[in-house]
C-alpha cells in the first residue's frame, strides 16, 4: 500500500470505498434481506400469525412474519417456522400450551387487528411464557393506515425488551452510501432505511463521492463528507426538513465527524495547518479547538459516552493504531491497540466498555471487538474486506460494511451473550450494486 493510499485509508476511506461502489450499479428499490439460521444459544420463540379482523383486505405487511424477521436478526431469538404451527390461536383462550411444550418453544407471540384504514387500526397483542401457561404481556396498540410495519417493530421491541431487559432497536434506522453508475459516471447517494433494510430513502444525491455518515444523538440530524464543491466539506442535514449546512470547508482534508453525546460538538479531522489532526467544533458558535498536534495523520475521532475522552486512529507509531486522548486536553494521547498491524476505524459502545474497530493487514480486514479495560481483542467476522464498523444503539449488535464476491453488502453480527458465540450474521444486500460507509441511528426519542 503506498503512503498516499495509507492516508486516503485512513483519513477518508477514500479508496476502498470508491473501487467497491463504483464498480457496480445499486438500485434503491430492490433491497434484498438475507436471514442466517440462529444459533443453538438462541431462544426458541413463535410468532403466530396475527388475525385480520379488520375492515377490508389486510394490507402488505404481514405483521407478524416482520415481527418473526426482527427477532431472527437480533441472533437472539429462534422463530419456529410457519410451516411448523399445527395450530395458529389469535386469543388468550385458544391457546393449548401442551401442545407448544411438545413444539419446544419457549414463548408464543399471538395478536389480532381490527379497526379500518380510514378510523385506523387496533392490534392486539400477547407474549406468552409457554413453560408457566402465563401471559407476561398484553398490550394493545394504534397503527394509521400504512403504519402497520412500524408497528410490528415496535411490537418486536417490546417483546425484546421484555425478555432481555435491554430496549430493542427495530425502530432505529441505517444510514449508507450507495453508487450508481460506473467510472465517471458514477453518481453517490447518502441513503436512511428502516433497521431490517426496508424503505430506503435517499437524504443526498451527488456526482462526487459522499463519506462518512454520522448520526447526532436525537437521530434528528446526519453529518457526513461531501466532494460536490471539489475538496472535502462536511455538511449536517436535518432529516425532516432537508435542511442542510455546511460547517467546515477549510484548506485541505475535511473529514470524519462525530457528534459529541449532547449534540452540541463535532469532532472532526481538519489539515487546515498541513497535516490531519483531530479538532472538536462547537456548533453553536463554530469555534474550533485543536486537540491533537503531531506529525502523524490523526483521523476518525468517536467520543466516549461521558464526552470527555476521544478515541482515534493515528499512524503516530509507524502504522495505523486507535488511541485515546481527553478532549480536555490535558495529558497525550495514549495508545489502547497493539495487537496486530492495522487497527482504525473505531465505534464505540452505547455503555463505552467496548470498541468495534477494522483490524487486518494489507490483505485481509475484519471486524473486532476490543474490552476497553482488559485491552484484549476478538474477532467477529469473516473478511477479507470488512469495514466501517457501527454500534446498534443498545449494543448487543455492531453493523459493517463488507464484500461477497464482487459484491459490496451490509452485514450485522450479535456481539452480545450466547448468541454472540454462533456469530449468527445477517446481510442487507443490494442487488447489482454495492452499498458502504454504515452508522445505526440511535434510538428515536
């Protein structure tokens, strides 16, 4: 890899990033959703199908196959197949535990819908522990016509977080670059999807490459890198609204930013002085702070959870590595990988004890977890190319960015438990193209 490679790598993944998306056309409207098998860890569980008992047809979302779907993916939940039900109860008294005992399920999920498009929809739901013959929840909610898909996420949240004790994260979104198009003609897209790959929406289209998407905390808000103007920029955009603004264009690299806990502060990679270094810019008054100042390139700042501590990736030891530094200022930055030649590209846990991270050599990238306070690493994926590792908001999942075959996919892995030991994985995969550049928005206030 030649020094200019190793800075684009580094600094705005520039390279790999545009070999792998330009190469084939993506196409937003042909998303296709890969569910592995769950592992042997994960809980046995069975979502039967909800009632239509609702004015009218039922509608195109099938309530309880996208509740079923959620669940697989979690990596912590094993659904019993469709084919499989001997008997499909919709309320509380046709239930025959015996009969779901002899199934081996641990818990039955059963619900009905009623209401009409017009007024809107009711749907009734229970989760049941089959072991005790008892009800832990009942719930009923309210969908508006074309809101039932949501609605089964939030439904798959419940049941999670009932059963796990951590908040699900079926309602968050993605965020991704895409490409259309080959060589010059390639055109860049910033896309927002549902979390399981559905209704994906395009937040920029643009000729020139666009990079790094970082959510803000109320996931109101997307910062990322845009080429449009001939050098780097680095925008924030209102989702709602479409509202954008642009808040660094200086002289040279800007890139990777990162919203601070609180929404207030931006860390970001600026080489306005000639060399990347890491500053933090309030957004409020614009003022920038130069936290980092060596010969080195230093990029990818992420912010711990307290906001006080900054951990980045710096070839300050001969090759790339991720170090910690206060935003404070005080004291040098200190080194926290060692194992290996290459370790970038930092995520860090919803809780901060751990980091995700592209750990390789010139040839073979994958993903790892580091313990923050052990230091010891694991690996989580299989390679050869992945990359852009990112958190689900309750960390028991990290999304990244990977190839199979000529193909760039989106892939999510459980990090998490028992079911992390399978690394039971899915893949959000578009056809005939390639999607990149992955951060999982966290949860909607």
């Amino acid at each position: 890899m030649t020094v200019m490679q190793l800075c684009l790598r580094v600094t705005l993944a520039v390279t790999l990033a545009a070999a792998l998306m330009s190469s084939a056309a993506a196409r937003d409207d042909e998303l296709i959703i890969q569910i592995t098998p769950a592992g042997e860890a994960a809980t046995p569980i069975a979502v039967v199908p909800f009632l239509w008992s609702a004015a009218g047809v039922p509608g195109e979302t099938d309530m309880s196959k996208v509740i079923s779907d959620d669940l697989a993916r979690s990596g912590q939940f094993n659904p019993l197949p469709l084919r499989d039900m001997v008997e499909r109860p919709s309320r509380l008294p046709d239930v025959n535990y015996g009969l779901w005992r002899r199934l081996e399920v641990n818990y039955l999920v059963i619900g009905e819908i009623t209401g009409s498009p017009l007024d809107g929809y009711e749907i009734r739901m229970h989760l049941l522990d089959v072991v005790s013959g008892e009800a832990l929840t009942s719930l009923v909610f309210g969908a508006r016509a074309g809101g039932l898909r949501y609605t089964a996420h939030h439904i798959a949240d419940t049941i999670y977080e009932e059963l796990l004790e951590v908040p699900g994260f079926f309602r968050t979104r993605i965020a991704y670059i895409t490409a259309e198009g080959e060589g010059d003609n390639t055109s860049y897209s910033l896309m927002v999807a549902d979390a399981d790959g559905f209704n994906p929406q395009p937040i920029v289209r643009s000729r020139e490459p666009l990079l790094s998407p970082a959510w803000s905390p109320d996931a109101s808000r997307l910062a990322y890198v845009s080429f449009e103007q001939g050098n780097s920029s680095i925008f924030i955009q209102e989702l709602a609204t479409g509202q954008r603004e642009q808040v660094a264009r200086f002289r040279g690299i800007n890139g990777a930013p990162s919203f601070s806990p609180d929404g207030r502060r931006l860390a970001l990679t600026l080489s306005r002085t000639g060399n990347p270094e890491i500053y933090v810019m309030d957004l409020s008054s614009r003022r920038l702070r130069q936290i980092t100042n060596h010969w080195a390139i230093d990029t990818e700042p992420v912010w711990a959870p307290d906001g006080q501590t900054l951990v980045f990736t710096s070839d300050r030891g001969g090759k790339p590595q991720l170090y910690q530094v206060s935003v404070s200022g005080d004291g040098k930055p200190q080194r926290v990988t060692r194992q290996g030649d290459y370790n970038a590209r930092a995520s860090m846990s919803p809780s901060g004890d751990r980091v995700a991270l592209v750990s390789g050599t010139a040839e073979d990238y994958r993903i790892a977890l580091m313990d923050r306070e052990t230091y010891l690493m694991q690996i989580v994926s299989d390679g050869p190319l992945d990359e852009s590792p990112s958190f689900a908001p309750n960390g028991r999942m990290v999304l990244y960015a990977s190839r199979r075959g000529q193909q760039g996919v989106l892939s999510a892995v459980p990090v998490y438990g028992a079911a992390a030991a399978g690394h039971t994985a899915h893949q959000l995969i578009y056809s005939d193209g390639h999607i990149r550049e992955p951060a999982w928005s966290p949860l909607r206030q």
